[in-house]
C-alpha cells in the first residue's frame, strides 16, 4: 500500500479510460489553420452524450467540430492515438486496485428502468471494497440507483477486460504522422468519408441513393 496504512477518511476512486493522447497530438490536430491553442482556456469534447471537440476562449468557441468530420475524434474513439503505454496498461482489466470504478454505462441492458435515460447520461458504478459499498450508500441519497449484472458492465466496457488493442490503423498513423497527424487523419479514411469530403460529388451520390430510395 503506498500510503502504509488505511485511512478511514480516504476514498479511492478510478475511471474506466479508453486511453490517453499526447497532448501534442491534441495541439497538433486543433491547431492545423491556426494557433487556437495559445489564447484557449477550455477544451472540451463532449456535449451532455454528443461527441463534439470544442476550443473556448473566456466562454467563445473558437474551434469546433464534431465526431463525423474531425480526425482526433474518429481516432481517438477507434483507440488508434492513445500513448504507447495504454496498449499494455496493467490497469485495463476487471481486477481493479481502487474503493470504486466509474464510468459510462456502456452495456446496459434495455430491461433496465434506466435504459430510457441514457440520452441524460447514466454511469456506472462498481464498488470493489467495502468503502465503494459505503459510498455508493452516500450516493444512494441524492442519485437513483440501480443494482444490474456485472457481465453487462464487462460485455458493454472493452477496458474492463483488456487494454486497447491495436488495429491497422494505428500503424497507419505512425508511419505518415511525419507528415502532419491531420495528413496522417486523411490516410485512415474510409471510401464514403472520401465521397462525403468531395462536396460535388458528395451532392452527386446523396441524390443517387435518395433516387433509389424512392424505387
């Protein structure tokens, strides 16, 4: 135990992290056309459960894009950025070291009387000690609380189980990052995010598929 005792007044709490970028990385996609980054206060990269990366200054947005369009976003939800040390992280497993582990909720089940809730954000909580027990019973006062199976938080959470695992596009970005990571971004993309960033073209096959559609 690092601290060489128990303390009855400390709480350890972790997360369930998908993984971590550089900061550079971060710097380097936002700051492509212009140095956003050096009069920004806040960065943010979710909207209550949309995924939008937005640079504030003093409460203006600067910069923003959002998951579709925006190369960190797309990389960073496929795992593809994180510090090398994320792909073998002794911590992404089930057997946890803290009190509690939170999270969002991915994994849960539709009988849940929360499932319809998910669009106002629902977490998930885990006690592994007694203390995360007796929090949970703090929460329990001013939060609603459902006990659900464990497998739906393991199934529903790739990093309850394994650290991220590395996909081609990984090696994608790191043999063109040399070039700019917003460049290294475009190498990843796939045949329709390539039509839709070709506007004419893009019009082009809306219409054809709307045709279709109509038989």
């Amino acid at each position: 135990m690092f601290l060489r005792a128990d303390y009855k007044n400390l709480y350890t709490v972790d997360l369930i992290c998908h993984g971590v970028p550089s900061q550079k990385i971060l710097f380097d996609s936002i700051n492509e056309k212009q140095n956003y980054t050096s009069i920004a206060d806040r960065i943010s990269f979710r909207n209550n459960i949309e995924y939008v990366l937005n640079v504030f200054q003093n409460n203006k947005i600067l910069f923003s894009d959002d998951l579709g369009k925006n190369g960190y976003m797309k990389e960073f939800m496929r795992g593809t950025i994180y510090r090398e040390n994320c792909y073998s992280c002794s911590y992404a497993r089930n057997e946890r070291i803290s009190d509690l582990t939170i999270g969002d909720f991915w994994g849960l089940s539709e009988d849940s009387k929360l499932f319809n809730k998910k669009n106002e954000g629902v977490s998930v909580l885990l006690p592994i000690t007694n203390k995360g027990y007796e929090l949970i019973e703090i929460l329990r006062r001013n939060g609603i609380i459902e006990e659900r199976p464990l497998s739906e938080a393991l199934n529903g959470n790739a990093q309850l189980n394994h650290p991220t695992k590395k996909i081609k596009e990984y090696y994608i970005i790191r043999k063109n990052i040399s070039k700019g990571i917003n460049k290294a971004y475009k190498k990843c993309r796939t045949k329709r995010e390539i039509v839709r960033d070709i506007p004419y073209i893009h019009n082009i096959y809306v219409k054809i598929k709307y045709r279709k559609g109509k038989g």
